[in-house]
C-alpha cells in the first residue's frame, strides 16, 4: 500500500495549487471570446479593384444603391446621435462606414460599428446564414435599414433580420 505524508502547511498548499488550477481552466473555457475580424484602418486605402476576389464576390451579392440617391441624401448618419436617439423603437435608415466587423463566439453574432458614432448594427445566430460575407463591408459606406433600439450594452443598435436590410453605397 502506498502511503503519502503531507505536512499540515502541504495540503493547504495542494488545495491552493488545484483550486488555482481549476479557475484558470474554468475562465479559459467559459469566458466570452471575441475575435475582431477586420479594421478600417487595415483596409483604408484599398481600391474595390486590389481587394481579394472573395472581398468583391460577396460584395457583388449585396443590393448596391447610388450616393446620390434621395434614400441614402435622407437618411440618418451614423455621426448624428440626435437623429438617432429620435429614432428610437421606430423604423429607420442610417447610412455610414462601417469601421470594424466583430464576430462574437459567445452569442454567434457579427456587428458592424461604424465611424463617427456609437451605433451599430447586429445580425444574430439565426439570421447569419442569410447574409453574404459581412466582412467584406469594412470600409465601405452602407445604407441599413430596420428597428432602432437599445442594444445589450446600453448603446443604440439596429437589428439586421434579412440581407435587404443592407446596402452598399456607391458614388
């Protein structure tokens, strides 16, 4: 039979050692993970013509609408946090760049920010396999339409429920 001796000061020392153990182990597996997928800033001065082939395919299956157009010239920007917060559980369109795209793990959810505000705009689980590559708007100007609410962190956000909801805009 194998017989082990611990000093009194051993066991306190074992315990630490696995309870320390366990909560690393637990906070790596149960903590939210997110990944940020792309920043405007990594690609700013990219023409449509040098993106990847995938970045102008996915693009090419959005809806695109002129610059010029009375839809995009009456729309909200994404900098007017006034006309944003009036908007608010109603109906709307905004239209801005998108400056990150966040993939979220922990909900399965893809969230466009976009520049000069605090808006955004989310597509959760159940809707991502309607959409084309997310991804390929950072950078780009977008029209989206739907629901102005409150998001999970207190801050404005529009919810995406089908890929109409969403428009590139071009000059």
């Amino acid at each position: 039979m194998l017989q082990v001796k611990v000093k009194p000061l051993g066991w306190v020392t074992l315990f630490l050692a696995f309870g320390t153990l366990t909560s690393l182990v637990s906070l790596r597996v149960f903590s939210p993970r997110t990944t940020v997928v792309l920043s405007a800033s990594e690609k700013s001065d990219k023409s449509a013509g040098s993106l990847p082939s995938a970045t102008n395919a996915a693009l090419s299956q959005y809806v695109t609408i002129s610059a010029t157009s009375s839809l995009v010239q009456s729309a909200i920007s994404s900098g007017d946090s006034g006309g944003i917060y009036n908007r608010m559980n109603k109906e709307g369109t905004l239209v801005g760049t998108v400056k990150e795209v966040i993939k979220r793990d922990e909900n399965r959810s893809v969230t466009l920010l976009f520049e000069g505000g605090e808006i955004s705009a989310v597509a959760m689980d159940d809707e991502l396999p309607l959409f084309p590559d997310l991804v390929a708007l950072t950078g780009r100007k977008v029209m989206v339409t739907g629901e102005f609410r409150t998001g999970d962190n207190g801050k404005p956000q529009i919810r995406l429920m089908e890929p109409s909801h969403i428009k590139v805009v071009v000059p």
